[in-house]
C-alpha cells in the first residue's frame, strides 16, 4: 500500500491551473525586461558622468548604487519566473496522472456499483479504492456497503487491476507535484532574497524621497504606453490582494463592486428573478441591463458581447426560489442525519444533489464557490455570514453581472490566448471560454459543446440586443 495514494491526497489539483500558474511566470518576466529596460539607461548614465568633483563622485557612487539594485531586482524576477515555469510543466504532467487515476477510479467504481449500492452516509462518502479495501477485506466500517451480503470474487482480479492503477496514478501525481512545489518554493525564497529592501535613513533624506515620488508618479505616466506596463489580454488593472480573512466581511474586491455598480440603472422587477421563457423575454432582459453588462464587461477587460452572450444562456434558468430551495435541502442534508436512511447532499435527488458551496446563485448562475474566490474570499475557510454575502452579491442583478464577468475573465487567464486583447477576441475563442464556464474541466464534452455553439449561435440575437 506504501506505493499507492487515494484520491483525497491528491484532490487538491482539481482547482490547480498550470496556464494561471504560467501567466504568473510571464508576469515576472514582464518585470524582469521592464527592469532591463530601466537598468541600461542607468548604466550608460553613469558612464557619462565626469569626475570633476565630489558631487560629481557622488552623484556617481549613488547612479552606481541604484543601477546594482535594479540589476539584482532584475535577476530576482528572472529567478521567480523560472521557478514557476518549472512548476507549471510539472503541475499539469501532476494533473494528466490525476486524470488517469480518476478514469481507473471510475472504473473501478462501476465495477463496485454491479454488486450492489451504496445507501449509507459513510458509504456513499467514501472513495472506490476504500469501498473496494474494505470490500475485498470483508471487514470495516463499510462491510454494509449495500446492506446485502456480497460475494465479490468474481470481479476480484479486475478491481484489484483498477484499484492499484488508480492509486499508482495519484501517487505519481501526489510525488510529482510535491517535488516540483519544493523545489519552486525553495528557488522562490532565493528570488526574494536577491530584492533590496528600501528604507528611508532619517529626516534629511525626505526631500529627496518626496522628489523620488514625484518622479515616479512623472514616470508611470509615461510608462502608461509602454507594452511592458502590463501584459497583453490582461485587462485594467486593479488593486490586487491575497484572500480576506474570516474576520472581514465585506472583502475588497465585493466593495470595489458595488461603488461601480452604485450609479448604474435598477430594474425592481428583477428583485428575486424571474427567468424569461422565450426569446422576446431574453431580449427585452439583455436590452434593459445592457449598461450593466457593458460596465461589467469593461471592469474585466472582455467583449461585451461575450458577458452578454452567457447572460443570455443563465437567464433562462431555473428560476430563483429553486436555488434557494436547492441550498437549503442541501445545507440540510449536509448538516444533520435524516432518520434511519441519512443521506449525503451529493446524493440528494434530481437537480437537488450536489455540493453545498457549488448552488448556484443569480440571473447568471455562478456557484457559491466560483463566486466567492472572484470576490477575494477563501472558499475552503467561508464563514457562514460571508457565505450570506456572497449569496446576496450573487442575487443582486448588477453585481451579479459584475461577479460573472470577473469569473469568465479567470477562464480566459487560464486558456492558451490569456494575452489576446479584448477587442481580438475571436468567435471561436469567445465559444471555446462559453464551454469551459459551462463544463469546466470537462468543457470538451458534449455538455459543454453544446452550450458553447448555443453562444455563438445566439451571437448574432445577442448583439442587437445591446444596441
């Protein structure tokens, strides 16, 4: 067993994204030239200066000074971005053995599944490897897997096959991603430690600091045109912050919302929602928030017709009392047993089932979760009047909007054309980020096909809609 890892040791990668992880390496790269490009300016100045007096000397040994600074903060970026370019190919070779894992696991599982079902909380919340341990051990917690007794010889060979090619998997994605991390965070301290700290050396040195900002400020206006001010396809920049703690309620990314969405139009018939039926509904509802929609298209730096699009699709939903009722029997089931037959969330009935913090919320259903990391929440560490906060932004149409534009701007980050301005957008590459918000992993599947050619072929409806 010493060789073989489950699933839940490695489950962490689903959320891992080795294209964000690479466009954060182009990031320090792009720091990096930018850097360069400061630095040789400097060296060429210092060149220059004649040795005519001791302010000249001066002069001098402090262009000299700046210039070595610059050219070790150059190298820590250098350091930074390919410590992560490393990680990146080393995270998605993690993944691709995932993946196999997972294809082995279900397998496996549906092996299992020809012997019986699972109808207990511990056994519906166990992983195949386990239930296949405990099964082929004939003793465990999870012996009742069906409350039937089961004879399970006759799929032994095979669902030991599964079983130790799954875990082989998630042990080679397990090893695989930890060395990469050790190794990326260990060249990551050696970058950090190659930047200057800066420090202001007593009261003598605040007019020239007071200088040194003006001249900045001077510079970065200048710098607003230079293609290494920021990267291509990025969109505006923004304030950036980690994720907020469990003491911070309203986060900095919700309240930078909600000043943008202060002045824009109200539509009190779309209080709770009400999901339009046909074509005409859809229209008239992309026509009345078309200001919302543009403003929330700018904020993230996409088409509008893009936001606008799987405004389109979402707002013919479910209607919105049923992602209440959805949450609430989820919260439920999740929360307490029920009687002598207890039932996870997951295997609730219908479109019922499923995972708390994945109900969707809003006229553009975003998931609770993907709404909470867009507004700079930690969603593994909610408390529960965040969750309420962020339900309630998910449900207000305007920040809504805002919500599933910053989403839909994560997906494009983490494609191939994360460097493809806005307005280069192609058709094909608007479908392909309409299928990823749809199926996510598994946006090549049919599911995620279909609703990526149902964009495009409700582009044209889309459009005249927002004249």
């Amino acid at each position: 067993m010493s060789g073989l890892a489950h699933r839940e040791d490695v489950e962490f990668l689903e959320e891992c994204n080795p294209a964000l992880v690479e466009r954060n390496a182009a990031e320090f790269r792009r720091l990096r030239d930018l850097l360069v490009q400061v630095e040789e300016p400097a060296r060429r100045a210092e060149t220059r200066t004649q040795w005519q007096s001791d302010g000249s000397h001066t002069y001098t040994s402090r262009l000299k000074e700046a210039r070595q600074l610059v050219a070790h903060m150059a190298e820590g970026y250098d350091k930074a971005a390919s410590a992560l370019h490393a990680y990146a190919l080393a995270l998605a070779t993690a993944k691709t053995h995932y993946g196999n894992g997972k294809r082995s696991e279900r397998a496996l599982a549906a092996l299992i599944g020809t012997k019986g079902t699972a109808i207990t909380r511990t056994a519906q919340e166990a992983e195949p490897m386990r239930q296949w341990e405990d099964m082929r051990a004939t003793t465990g917690f999870l012996d009742g897997l069906a409350e039937l007794t089961m004879d399970v010889d006759d799929i032994r060979d095979a669902a030991n096959r599964l079983h130790d090619d799954a875990g082989g998997n998630f042990r080679l994605a397990k090893t695989t991603e930890q060395e990469a991390r050790s190794t990326c965070v260990h060249a990551l301290k050696q970058a950090y430690e190659l930047l200057p700290e800066f420090k202001v050396k007593g009261s003598d040195s605040r007019p020239d600091l007071y200088a040194a900002m003006a001249d900045i400020r001077r510079e970065a206006e200048e710098a607003r045109t230079s293609p290494l001010t920021h990267l291509p396809g990025s969109g505006p920049k923004r304030e950036m912050t980690g994720p907020v703690g469990p003491d911070t309620l309203i986060s900095p990314a919700l309240r930078d919302i909600r000043m943008k969405t202060a002045g824009l139009p109200d539509d009190p018939a779309d209080t709770f929602w009400n999901a339009p039926d046909n074509d005409a509904d859809k229209t008239e509802w992309i026509s009345k928030n078309k200001e919302i929609l543009r403003a929330a298209a700018r904020h993230a730096g996409l088409p509008e017709e893009l936001v606008a699009g799987i405004a389109w699709k979402e707002i013919a939903g479910q209607p919105g009392f049923f992602d209440n009722g959805a949450d609430f029997l989820r919260r439920s089931a999740d929360e307490t047993p029920w009687g002598l037959s207890p039932i996870t969330a997951e295997n609730l009935p219908w479109r019922f089932g499923g995972q708390v913090d994945e109900t969707s919320f809003g006229p553009i259903a975003i998931q609770l979760r993907r709404g909470a990391e867009v507004l700079g929440y930690d969603p593994e560490h909610l408390t529960e009047r965040q969750q309420h906060v962020v339900q309630g932004a998910l449900q207000d149409p305007k920040q809504n909007a805002f919500i599933a534009a910053g989403f839909l701007a994560q997906i494009k980050a983490e494609t191939g054309y994360a460097d493809v301005p806005a307005d280069q957008l192609t058709q094909a590459q608007m479908q392909e980020i309409a299928a990823r918000y749809n199926g996510g992993p598994y946006w090549e599947s049919k599911k995620g096909q279909d609703y990526g050619n149902e964009f495009v072929d409700n582009l044209g409806k889309v459009k005249e809609a927002m004249r």
